[in-house]
C-alpha cells in the first residue's frame, strides 16, 4: 500500500465545509439571495480557478511559463483563496501523480481500486490520507523549484484563505461568507477534483496526436464547467509543460487567454506552447 496514514482532522473539516455548503443553500433558499452576491460568487470562483490552474498548477508545478516575483506572489494568493492546502504539499502530490500516472505511486490513481470506489478515491478520498513519496530527492527537486515562493507561503497561505472568506463578508455579509465562502470553494473543490476523477474515467482523446498510456480524458462538459482549461486533461498528459490545456482555439481554456494577453502586456513571456502540427505528425507516426 502507498497510502499513508488516515487524517482525521482534515476528514472532519471536510464534512463540515460540505454542512456549511448546505446551510449556504438552505439560506438562500430561505431568505433569497441577491445578484451582487451570485456575481461575488462568479468573480471570486473564477479568481480560485486562476490561482489553482495558472498558478499551482501551470507555473508551480510545471514551470511551463515565466513571471516576475509579485505576479507568482499574487497567484499564490489566488490558490490559497481555493483553500486546497499549502502550495508546496500540493505540487509535490501533483509532480507525483504525473512521475508515475496511474501507477502504485500515484496518489489519485482511480486505477486503484476501480469502479465506483475507485472513482470516490480519486475524487476526494485520497485526501483523508497521507501521501507516500518514493524518495527524498523527488521532494527536494520539486521544493528547489518553488524555494522563493514556498518561504512566502507561510504568510500568503493563510491571507489569501481568509480573504476567501473576510472580503465576501464584509462586502455582502453572511449571504456572502455562506455563498462565496463555504458553498463557493466546496464548488472549486468538486471542479478540481473532477479532474482527478471524471477527467481518469470518462472522455475522449484527439485522434491528432499521439496516445497516451494513461488513462487521462479531455472531457468537454467539463470543460464548459469549469472553463478555465483544467478538463482538456489528455492533452496535459501528453505534454505537461506546455502552459496552454486547450490546444484548439475553440476549445474552453481561460488560463490560455489569460497568458496570451498577460505575454502582450509583458506580464508573462517563455510559455511553452503546445506541440506544432508538424510535431503532432511525427508523434502519430512514431
Ligand atoms: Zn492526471
Ligand atoms: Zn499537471
């Protein structure tokens, strides 16, 4: 078993975001709620979304752009509003899920145990246990990456975790801690974790390119859903540093667009683009 041991404490306070969630629709339901409070919703989801997807993921994780300083401090502060733990735990779950994908390694593998336990595994009962790490060095490379940042987390994580909470009330009071707070980040859990989930089991790859010998799906629901670009999850198996997800201009991927206007105006420059059609050719062939 590669499973660690169980974590009581972060089990518990699962559930009770989950109760919180409901009370969350029990009083809008009750009391109606307000489009002020749905749009504080959208904007602070969507800034999660940013914070967790061009953040944690594309630049902590992968590295698959540049930015100066304060920007990865600022999406730093974004993810820590996604209350999805601290940013180094994070990556290195995530670096270990791409070193050994599906795998007796991978921490979310729904290849684990299959069907529907397999499926609730991958979602979110992976989190209520330790993770084991293969070696020591693993986590050194993943942590000499992120060495600036990580010294900066300590005081942005827990900012930027109560500012998810704070700002919506003092702006929209309990309508908004309960809907932009609790109800708002259960939301960016369940889309997040879809893509440990959904994106493993369900969906289909671009015929274009190459295949991949995991089990990792695009899902275009999803990808409406959750529209920053985190669905297109086939694509980001076969090339996980390129810091575009949807690699067709049509296909929903926020984060891109973010990039493309971001490297316009300077904010960000050496983005790894996806393959050229030339090299998706050659793939194919291969
Ligand atoms: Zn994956
Ligand atoms: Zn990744």
């Amino acid at each position: 078993m590669t499973q660690g041991k169980f974590r009581p404490v972060l089990f518990v306070v699962i559930i009770w975001m989950h109760a919180m969630a409901c009370l969350a629709l029990w009083y809008e339901w009750n009391f109606g709620f307000t489009l002020s409070a749905l749009l504080w919703l959208i904007g602070v989801h969507t800034l999660r979304s940013v914070g967790i997807s061009l953040g944690n993921h594309r630049l902590f994780t992968h590295r698959s752009f540049k930015c100066h300083f304060p920007t990865e401090v600022l999406l730093d502060f974004c993810g820590a509003m996604a209350a999805q733990g601290s940013l180094l735990k994070w990556v290195l779950d995530h670096d270990q899920h791409h070193k050994d994908t599906e795998g007796l390694w991978d921490p979310h593998t729904p290849a684990k145990f299959g069907g529907v336990a397999g499926f609730l595994w991958a979602h979110c009962v992976w989190l209520f246990y330790d993770v084991k790490r293969p070696s020591k060095d693993f986590a050194l490379i993943s942590a000499r990456k992120n060495v600036r940042i990580a010294k900066w987390d300590k005081w942005v994580y827990p900012i930027g975790l109560l500012s998810g909470f704070v700002i919506p009330f003092y702006f929209e009071g309990f309508a908004g801690l309960l809907l932009v707070g609790f109800l708002g980040v259960v939301i960016s859990w369940h889309i997040t974790w879809c893509v440990n989930s959904v994106c493993h089991l369900f969906g289909g790859a671009d015929p274009a390119f190459q295949k991949t010998r995991d089990q990792s799906r695009n899902n275009w629901p999803l990808s409406l859903l959750s529209y920053i670009g985190e669905a297109w999850h086939n694509y980001h198996h076969q090339k996980a540093d390129s810091a575009f997800l949807g690699w067709r201009w049509y296909q929903p991927d926020l984060g891109k667009w973010i990039l493309i206007v971001g490297e316009k105006a300077g904010l960000f420059w050496d983005i790894n683009r996806p393959p050229t059609e030339a090299k998706q050719k050659q793939l194919v062939f291969e």
